[in-house]
C-alpha cells in the first residue's frame, strides 16, 4: 500500500531566518580593524565605540549582502 505525502515549506519563511540568524552573528562579533586615527589594531564590534589607546571614536559599518 502506497501513501503519499504532501508537505508545504515556506522557503521564503526559511530563507528569512536564516538570513536573520547569519546578521545577528555578524553584528554580535568582535572584529580587528586598525584605528582611523592612531593606526592602533583594536578590536571593535559593529557600531560605534572608542580607541582604547587614542579614545577617539571608531565606527565600524558592516555592509552584509546575500546572494
């Protein structure tokens, strides 16, 4: 006896949260970058903070893309 199975996924849905899940990590890791003004390598996170050496304010933008 055969039984079919019909299974409705949202890969639009999937696809969402994956994508969400993958930004969240990004925007939550710390990251080496040289400082603008000093020259110093520290490590920032996304978004705005200082220099521990020079403490002048360091933006990091993370630009993420999918295709």
């Amino acid at each position: 006896m055969d039984m079919d199975f019909k299974i409705n996924i949202d890969k639009a849905a999937i696809e969402n949260k994956v994508k969400q899940a993958a930004t969240d990590k990004v925007m939550c890791g710390v990251y080496q970058v040289v400082c603008p003004h000093c020259h110093a390598k520290i490590n920032v996170m996304p978004g705005k903070c200082y220099c521990p050496v020079c403490r002048n304010p360091v933006k990091l933008t993370m630009n993420i893309n999918f295709k």
